[in-house]
C-alpha cells in the first residue's frame, strides 16, 4: 500500500471513530512528536489507543479534514483541519507522517 494511501485510510477509520481499524495503519512503537518543543507526545501503540479512545467519546469530538497532502516516496505532509461535530470551532495542523512497511511509524506534527 502506498504510503499517502495509508494515511487517507487512517484518517477515514479516525473520522468512523473505528479505533481498531484506524490502529491497524500504525507500527506498535509509533512515536508522535509535536514541533517546534520536540515534545513528545505518544510513544507507542497502546498510549495512542488510549488517547483515540477518551478523544472519541467526547461528546465534541473532533472529525479530520485532509485540506492538502503531499507525498516524498514514504513520507506524507499533510494540511488537516480539525472540527469539532458540535461546536464547529476548527483549527489547522500540518503533520508530517513517516510510513515504513505499510504502517506509521513516525509523526510530526505542528499545531
């Protein structure tokens, strides 16, 4: 699967609020960084399911808008625009995510 293809799969299974599916395009030891702090955020599978899991039931919870993409062999950029499905207020995030053998492994994201 091609590494933009695994991406727009991701986000869909996100927007479905599918956790199983949505994880099934991340490696075990993903490792989410945001910029510019070099913070990172989560470190593996199993923090980001739980994090997928609190964020998919609040009630505001967020949908993801792929605004513009762009692939480099097996790195993805992405411009998405987060929603929230009841207040509407939105905000923008450009995340660059890194593929490896068909999975995410790596993302970095500023928001």
């Amino acid at each position: 699967m091609e590494a933009k293809e695994v991406i727009l799969k991701h986000i869909e299974e996100y927007n479905k609020c599918d956790i199983e599916k949505c994880l099934a395009y991340v490696s075990d030891d993903i490792e989410v960084t945001i910029l510019p702090s070099n913070e990172v955020l989560f470190n593996s599978k199993d923090v980001l399911a739980g994090h997928l899991k609190a964020a998919f039931a609040e009630e505001d919870r967020e949908t993801v808008e792929v605004v513009k993409i762009m692939e480099f062999k097996n790195c993805v950029t992405t411009v998405e625009k987060k929603t929230k499905v009841i207040s509407l207020t939105s905000r923008e995030l450009l995340i660059t995510y890194l593929v490896e053998n068909s999975k995410i492994s790596k993302m970095w994201a500023i928001r």
